[in-house]
C-alpha cells in the first residue's frame, strides 16, 4: 500500500485538483504493475499448465489492488483535469481545445470558414 501515498511533488505540468491526484497515482500503479498482471494471465490463459496453477494465478490476480486495473483510469484534460468531452489526440477538453485554438496555441489547427 506504500506505493499509493501520494507525494507532495507531482511530476505532472498540468492544473492539479484532487481528481487530477488520483489518476496520476492510479496510472503509474498500472504502468509498475503492467508486467505482473500480463504473466498472471498468461498462466491463466495457458490451457497446457495444470488446473491447480491455473486457479492459483487467478486467485493472485483477483486479490491485486483495484488500482492496478487498466480500466480505472479515465481520460483527463491534462489542462483543467476535466473528465468528460476529451479529445484523444489532443488530451485536452472540448472548452480548452477550442480556447487554445482560437489562440493560435494548437499548430496545424485553424478555424474551419467555408
């Protein structure tokens, strides 16, 4: 559980709320976890290991911590930390994708006029 505490320091440039915190936290326990969680289901998976290996290595993966899990971490704006409307290739918000936008800010992207 030590690896969850939070540091003081964020290694991340971006507005920081306690949402903001978290995602960071749970992605970097994904990004350590990663390898373990991939061999854990391959065992699994291997239909040539016997029945009780099998068992064993879903039980370990079941009892890994949840913020081990891919699917916890949700795409955020890495500009206001908004959750919702996020552009993938921009990995920031609709509001704050159209603000640096009209900015000039994002290169290669202009208002559309036909």
């Amino acid at each position: 559980m030590s690896m969850f505490i939070r540091s003081k320091k964020l290694d991340i440039g971006c507005y920081v709320n306690a949402r903001v915190i978290l995602d960071h936290t749970k992605r970097k326990a994904v990004a350590e976890a990663e390898p373990e969680r991939q061999a854990l289901r391959y065992i699994i998976r291997n239909t040539s290991l016997p029945a009780r290996t099998r068992a064993i290595a879903q039980l370990q993966l079941t009892q890994m911590h949840p913020y081990t899990r891919p699917t916890g971490i949700r795409n955020r704006c890495t500009m206001g930390g908004r959750s919702r409307g996020v552009l993938r290739d921009f990995k920031m918000s609709r509001f704050m994708f159209r603000m640096h936008a009209l900015a000039g800010n994002i290169p290669g992207v202009k208002k559309a006029s036909w």
